[in-house]
C-alpha cells in the first residue's frame, strides 16, 4: 500500500484549480515538489496549513517582467509576496544577454533590470544557464530580447543589418530557443529596437517559430498609431508562423481614450482568421518606463501627469510631478524636464496616461492574462504595480468592482500564462503538477503599495509554496530559496 503522508498538507481550503472552474472545498496534499492528492485527505503530513475559509490557487505567473538582473541578486520578495512563483524575464526586447563582450552594456540595463552581477555569459543559453545554476527565490522562465540581439551585432546605428549581420541575429534567437527560451520579446519604442523594420523582425521571429515559441511585444505605438502598431505584431506573427502576445495592451493620451474598443476589435478579427493573438495587462492607469523616452515620444505627457520616480542623485524629485519640480526650480516645465533629464539622463518615471474605462475593458477581456511590467529599482519611488499588481486585480478589480468571478481573475493569473508560455506543469493545480500554490483571503486581499508609498506588502496573502515549500508565511518572507529555471515545454 503506498505511503499516504505529504510533506506538506493544506486542509479545508476552497480550491480553485486555475482552469475557471469554482471553487470546491478540498485538501491538498505536497510531496516532494509535486502535488500528490487532492481531496478529502487523512495522511500524515510533516507541516499542516489550516486554509479554512481561504482560498487556494496556483501560483501566480508574472507574464511581464523586467527582473533580468534582479532574480539573480534579489530575494524577489516584491513579487513573492504578492504571490507570484513564477516570473517571465527578457521582455521588451530588453536584457543582459546576448552580449558582445566588447561593447558597454545594454542601455539602462542595471535600472530596468534590476542589479546585474559580474557577466561572464556571452549567449542567452549561457545566461540561462547562470539562472539555472542560481539560488532562485521564485521560478523564472525567459524570452530571447531583440533589443539585446541587435545591440550585439549593431550597437545603436540606425540602419538595418546587412545579410551575414541578420543571419548571426538569427542564429542568436535560435540558440536561446534551443536553451528553452520561451519565444522572441520586441521593445519597438526603446532603441535599439526602434530602428528594427518589420522585415527584420519577421526573419528573426521565424527563428523562434521553428522551435515552438511565441512573440511578445511592446508594440511601436500606444498612442495615436496603436492600431497600425498591433496590424504590425499581427503582420509578424502571420508571416512568421507563431503567436502574438501584445505586451501591456493600452491606450494612451487623452485624445485616444476608448481605442481600446477598436484595438480589441482588431485582434478578435484576426483570431477569428486563425492567428493565434493575446494580450496582457497590468490594472493601473499609470504606464512607467524611462523618463527619456516619453520626453521623446510624450503620448500625452504633459508636465501635470508625468512623476518622477526614481533618480541617482536628485532625491527630492522623486514622487514629484514635472509641473512641482518646475515651481521648485522657478522655471517653466519644459525646462524642468530639460534640466531633471540633463542632471539625470537615466531617470525612470511614471505617467498617467490612461482612461480607467479602457484598463476595465482590457482587464475583462477572457483573452486577457496578467503581468505586472514592474521595474525592479532599489532606490526611489518605483511604480506600484511592482508591489501591489495581483492582489490589486483580486481585490479591487475582481472582489469591489466586480469586473470578473474570482476563479476567472485566478485564471488569467495561472493557467491561462502557462499554456500561453508552454509551461508544461505550472498553472494548475493538478495531481502531478508543480507545487505552487498561493492561500489568499479573499475578503482582505488588497495591494497596499502607493505612488508615494509604493513599498509596502499587499494585505491578504497568507502562504505562498514554491515547489512544494514555505517560501512565504502571513506577511513575511522566509529563507527558503526554491525556484528553478523554467524551460519551454519542459517537465521543471
């Protein structure tokens, strides 16, 4: 008779699978990073959690991550707690690999991705190696960065590559595909990535395709051409033969609020002609990324709704809007904005260009999966979707404003990323499945994190299990380092 004891055992808690089916009061059993049984169990455990009156689920995949750097020199507790186990890097386009030894580092890496170590990696299979060999505190799962590609080969010259320069481009995407890469990821308003044409993108997304991976992109534009800008992710994904995921999906600028309607419009079209297209979303109004780059491209950035978020030296900017720096400064906005990029060329910042109304109809969407975009800065006032983004979606999109059922919010969170990224054993709860597992209260979870107190814990989060471990416990991170490199279509 085999032996009925768990190593850990989670009793009376209502569990959601993560498929979108209700909710049924059961016991989950844990053995040795698996899930083991699920129902009314009575073995003997080593630890038992009493979830009565909580809810359990999967554990929560960050499908839109910049945490390239920061899984490797980080304890990850801003997405740990929140429930995250599993955290997709290489998005945007941005990364730290490949690499061209010769050259300086990929622009604004050590901002947006967190603290880098001491590289020694020239490929993506190097450096996806380098996270396999690492003490990780959450699961991490990778995509091939264009950006990162084409700074290898062209640095930042605005040209397209020549024949032999896309055939070694090429052969970079595909040797981070045969390291398990989940797909190719664009940055098409960030350079290098912004002087790519389409042509060049389709060429080396095919690389991607031949192995089973997906696009990802931060499309061209969000703004005024956002229709134009998701036909040429849609163009890429045709031509090249494999699915498109839309990072990020919004609207910007006043001028464009409701566009989403058309936008969503656009992508049921085409999935209704057969190509495979999704999107993520984070539940915020406010975008964040580098202050240069919407001083150059202000998508309705005006000085009233821009904060600075984090600087090296200017402190007393940060958590700031560009109109009070400016009466600080005694000048008007337009050369306070001069002058904070000219002191601090690398600034991140924050923009309230968002209609409410579009985050609700992007969110509700079934097609919709979750991604936090967060940018993993030490220092400053980060955006607190870096803190707060999956227990925002759960209590006030999902319990207050009722804009989904709570097993619907659970999967756009589990297993709708993990079918989409080819995780072959993540996202559900299911015998046999790894053992991440998330007990919530669904009456008090709440993000807690603010634009002017954005490092705080969310309320709510009672356990947090990486492969079949504690990693977290009512509030507090505990030592336990469980998470493993996730390969494309790989048993992790």
């Amino acid at each position: 008779m085999p032996d009925p004891s768990f190593d850990l055992l989670i009793r009376g808690g209502t569990v959601y699978d993560g498929t979108g089916g209700q909710g049924v009061r059961a016991d989950l059993g844990l053995r040795d990073g698996r899930i083991a049984a699920i129902g009314a169990l009575d073995g003997k455990a080593q630890t038992v959690i009493n979830a009565s009156g909580l809810a359990v689920s999967p554990g929560f995949i960050d499908v839109h991550a910049h945490d390239d750097g920061a899984v490797l020199t980080t304890p990850m507790d801003f997405k740990l707690m929140q429930g995250v186990t599993t955290d997709i890097v290489g998005n945007c386009g941005a990364g730290i690999a490949p690499r061209d030894p010769a050259r300086p580092p990929f622009p604004g890496s050590e901002l947006v991705l967190g603290e880098v170590p001491d590289a020694r990696w020239e490929s993506f299979g190097e450096y996806m190696d380098a996270v396999g060999r690492a003490d990780l505190a959450i699961n991490v799962g990778c995509f091939v960065p264009h950006g990162a590609v084409r700074y290898k080969h062209l640095g930042l010259d605005r040209r397209p590559p020549d024949v032999g320069e896309l055939a070694a481009m090429s052969e970079d995407v595909a040797g981070g595909m045969a390291a398990g890469a989940l797909g190719l990821s664009t940055g098409l308003i960030y350079p290098p990535g912004a002087f790519a044409e389409t042509e060049e993108i389709i060429e080396l997304a095919k690389a991607a395709a031949s192995a089973g991976g997906i696009y990802m992109s931060h499309i061209r534009d969000e703004a005024d051409y956002l229709l134009d800008a998701v036909a040429e992710a849609i163009r890429i994904g045709r031509e090249a033969g494999l699915p498109v995921e839309i990072s990020h999906h919004k609207s910007s600028g006043e001028a464009n609020y409701g566009m989403t309607k058309d936008s969503i419009a656009l992508i049921e079209e085409e999935r209704a002609g057969g190509l495979d297209v999704t999107w993520d979303a984070y539940p915020y109004t406010a975008a964040s990324t580098l202050l240069a780059v919407m001083a150059r491209r202000p998508e309705g950035a005006t000085a009233d709704v821009v904060m600075v978020a984090s600087v090296a030296k200017h402190r007393e900017y940060e958590g700031k809007m560009i109109n009070e720096i400016a009466a600080m400064l005694g000048v008007d906005p337009e050369a306070a904005l001069a002058q904070v990029l000219a002191d601090e060329p690398m600034a991140t910042g924050i923009f309230f260009v968002m209609d409410e109304e579009d985050v609700r109809r992007v969110l509700a969407h079934p097609l919709c999966m979750i991604g936090s975009d967060g940018i993993p800065s030490r220092t400053g006032k980060p955006h607190p979707r870096l803190y707060g983004t999956f227990p925002r979606v759960l209590g006030e999109y999902c319990r207050d404003q009722k804009l989904f059922p709570l097993e619907e919010a659970i999967r756009k969170m589990t297993s709708l990323p993990a079918r989409r990224m080819n995780l072959r054993d993540r996202g559900e709860l299911r015998e046999g499945f790894a053992a991440d597992v998330v007990v919530f209260d669904t009456a008090l979870i709440a993000d807690r994190a603010t634009y002017q107190e954005p490092r705080q814990y969310p309320a709510g989060i009672e356990y947090v299990i990486v492969n079949g471990q504690i990693a977290a416990e009512r509030g507090k991170q505990k030592t336990t380092r469980a998470g493993r490199l996730l390969r494309r279509n790989e048993r992790n």
